[in-house]
C-alpha cells in the first residue's frame, strides 16, 4: 500500500489539505474558504472554531471516495498563516474572543504608545521585528485589556493558528509551537531561541499563557483518532507559511530568495547561520530548525497582494474569477498611466505606516476595466521590487534571481512584468503548492519518509527581463511618487 504524508495549509482566506507521495508529487488537494470579518476600518478577525471545522472538512474531503485511505498517511504537517492571534480557556477549548488576523490594525494605539514610549530599539535587538500591530504580542494585550474577565482568568491559552490546530488535535494533550511561528510574536528572542522575560512583561502577558516552543521537523504529537477516520497521525511539523514556502522553493543556501504572491506579498531571502538585523525595515525571523541546525532569513512583508485581485472581483465585480483578471489586463497595451497604491490596511515594508489608505492615482476619462486590472497586477510587481531594493542594501550584495510562488504567480503577466522591473530573471515551479511542500517535506523528514537529498528544484518556467531600463526607470519613478503622495494624504 502506497504511503503518502499529508499537509494541512491553514491561510487566511481558506483552508487546504494536500496529499504529497513519496515523489514529492501532489496527489490530492481539498480546499474550504473561511470567513473574514472587518468589524471596524482596518480591523480584521476570524472565527477560530470555524478554522478548526473547515480543518476537518478538507481532511474528509481528502478521504472521499475512498481513494487515498486514512491508513496510508504517515505524518501531517501543518503551515499556517502567520502572527493571528487566539486566545481560548483550556477548560472549555472556547476561544474568548475571534482570532485577531495579522492583517489587522486595532491594536495601532498600544503599538504607537510604546513606540512614543522609545521601546523599539530594544525590541527590534530582540525579535528582529519592528513594532507595528501585525504582530502577535499587542493583538493578546488588545485581547487581555479589552474582552471582559480574560485579566481574571487563570485559565487562558494563546496560540497562533497552528499551535490552536495541534491543541484540537491532540484533545488539549499538547500545547505548542515551533520557532518560526514564535518568531513572529514580539515576544521570542530570536537569538537565544526562547520567549523573553522583559519583552513578556513588556506586554503584560503571563508565560503562562503560552506554547511549549519546539524545532520546526520533528514529532509535536499524535491526532486522536477521533479526528481522523480513527487513525493515531504523527504531526511532525508545523512551520510558518512564508518559511514553508522558502523550504518548498529549496531555497536551502544562504542568499537564495523566494516571493510569494499570496492574501499578502512576501520575499524572504536565506541568511544562513546569521540573523540579520535591517536598517531599512525588514525583518529578521528564524527560517527553520532541525535539530541543531537553526537558518535564519531577512523578509520583507507586503500586506496586500493576492487579495488586490479578490477586492477587483468580489468588491469592484470586474470579474467571476481572480483566474480572468490576467485576461482582463491583456485586453489593453499597458495601464494607461494608472498606478494602485494599494494601502488598504496601511504599507508593510519598507514603509511601515498603518495609517495610510489606498489610492489610485492617473486616471482619465479613457481608463478602463482593463487598465485599473493591469495597475493592480503591476502593484504586486512594485511593491516587490520596492523589497528586493532594500535587501540589496542591507545585504550589500546583488540578488541576481528570485523564484515565485503563490496563487497568483499563475499569472503570466504577472511574473514576466515581475522580470522587467526588476530587470532580474525570475523562475517559477511547474508545481504552485509551494509552501504545502515545505511543510510536507518538512514532515516527511522527521519520519525519514523523504530524505535531505530528495529535495531538489522540480522543473521551472524561466521569465527573463525584456524592458529597456530607461522604461523601467520611468514606470517605478511614478510607482515612488505615487506611494509618497499616498502618504502624504
């Protein structure tokens, strides 16, 4: 009987679980979108009950029809969206309030109140991260100081998503996390690799609070059978997506760099041995840890991407499918001078300003559908471009590819206009599912179902630049006038 490792894929606006065989192939995907509530401008939650439902979903959905049987799965791993924050009673497995997604902005007032309090330097020597809401530390202090008798309540566990899952899983046996998810807390010293005291205390938060914090490959503990078709799993990994995602790209050797185009945009570049510290607004986060091998990586963290192109078609309507929006921006020559700056939840790196809302910028009386669908593709490309710039700096080096992946890197036009302003070639897997391979691998590893040696780069489309660079040196020169305008406003 053919074994197979499966990865659960816990996004922000959906649910996956893909089953990988022992040639790192997929063999069935089961997909259940979750809902996202925006309670106030700027605020974003979940329901985390419905997270862990639509977790079971698409693990029966893997288990229809009887062609892949529970018995044949050897481990799960889990990949999960990063920093959304749960907080729930151990009593009652409820969670006391919706979970607070990393693209949310409510907790901007204690953020700036601790910046105004001169705390980030200290904070950013310790994490690696700036101070800003998208991290999970002030979203358990807006929980703490805001949802009726959680202060009291001794009784309280936080988790972000994966460590929520692996908790439902195992019945309450096993509360965890490993280092890439606690990486992205404000609480976790990235250099000593464990939750810090004065940072803990900085945000009012008891240790009590928080997962048990273990290596990224490795055994976390066993699904009950009640959850899975009466089979005892292996969860052998749980890893952050971005970081999934670099490991699904074997991007293993220091100065490899990968962009993923999901709800959100995200470059990371390995940095080997060594956490780098930014001076231009990227973070440093730990990339994976097997065993005694701990790899770290520089990231830049776009909050808007993918997710451009679900607003054009469940907001604007410009059409059914975010697979039509390329065919979309074919039907014209170019964008017709339109730029979309899209600051819905405030700019990531390199800016870091929250406060900032969307705009578009060079409309006329002739701009079209097509047009706004074109700028928006484009958008995705600048703001990555605005990335690869700043890690050059900090890494005082030339990046002289990147690989993709993500949804939209299905894009065509996309990844060939992501080439020419970049003037850099740019490679993409045949196989998209990125980041489920970094977790599967991952998995797959501590139960020697794969092998380090197994993981090599499948087959690639290669893009390579194809725009003069007095073109591209025009069209980003309106790119950064516009996001500066956007700032200003």
């Amino acid at each position: 009987m053919e074994k197979y490792v499966l990865a659960i894929d816990q996004g922000t606006t959906s649910t996956r679980a893909i089953v990988f065989d022992k040639d790192q192939k997929v063999i069935k995907v089961a997909q259940k979108e979750i809902t996202n509530f925006f309670p106030q401008p700027g605020w974003v939650e979940q329901d985390a009950n419905e997270i862990w439902l639509s977790t079971l979903a698409v693990i029966a959905q893997i288990f229809d029809g009887y062609e892949i049987k529970p018995e044949q799965i050897v481990s799960v791993g889990i990949t999960n969206q990063r920093e959304t924050t749960v907080v729930w009673d151990k009593k009652t497995g409820l969670p006391v309030y919706h979970a607070i997604v990393w693209q949310s902005r409510q907790t901007s007032d204690i953020v700036n109140k601790l910046k105004e309090e001169g705390h980030e330097p200290f904070i950013k020597e310790k994490t690696g991260l700036v101070l800003d809401p998208y991290f999970s530390a002030s979203k358990i202090k807006w929980i703490r100081d805001n949802v009726k008798g959680v202060k009291e309540n001794p009784d309280l566990l936080f988790g972000t998503i994966d460590t929520f899952l692996l908790w439902k899983f195992t019945c309450g046996e096993v509360h965890a996390t490993d280092v890439t998810n606690a990486s992205r807390t404000l609480l976790f010293n990235i250099h000593t690799l464990n939750w810090d005291k004065e940072l803990l205390d900085l945000f009012e938060i008891p240790e009590t609070m928080l997962p048990e914090i273990k290596d990224t490959s490795g055994v976390f503990g066993y699904i009950d059978p009640r959850h899975f078709f009466n089979q005892s799993v292996p969860i052998t990994a749980m890893v952050g997506d971005q970081q999934a995602a670099l490991f699904g790209e074997s991007c293993f050797e220091k100065s490899n760099v990968k962009n993923t185009y999901g709800t959100g945009g995200f470059i990371l570049i390995n940095t080997g041995d060594e956490a780098i510290i930014s001076k231009y607004g990227l973070l440093s986060t730990v990339a994976w840890k097997i065993k005694d091998e701990v790899k770290y990586a520089l990231e830049g963290s776009i909050f808007v991407s993918g997710s451009l192109i679900q607003w054009l078609r469940d907001e604007m309507k410009f059409f059914m499918e975010a697979k039509d929006s390329e065919e979309l921006a074919r039907s014209v020559k170019d964008s017709g001078g339109v730029i979309v700056v899209p600051a819905f939840t405030g700019l990531g790196a390199p800016y870091w300003n929250d406060k900032c809302k969307g705009a578009i910028f060079g409309l006329t009386r002739g701009t079209s559908r097509g047009h706004l669908a074109r700028a928006c593709i484009e958008a995705m490309a600048y703001q990555s471009k605005d990335l690869i710039k700043v890690m050059e700096e900090d890494l005082q080096e030339k990046i002289g590819f990147i690989k993709v992946d993500g949804g939209a890197s299905v894009n065509k036009l996309l990844v060939q206009f992501q080439s020419d302003i970049l003037e850099i070639p740019v490679v993409k897997p045949l196989v998209a599912e990125s980041t489920a391979l970094g977790a599967a691998r991952l998995s797959g590893l501590a139960v020697d179902f794969y092998k380090s040696e197994d993981f090599k780069d499948d087959e690639v489309e290669h893009y390579e630049p194809q725009m003069d660079h007095e073109e591209v040196q025009k069209l980003y020169g309106r790119w950064q006038a516009a996001v500066k305008a956007t700032q200003e406003f």
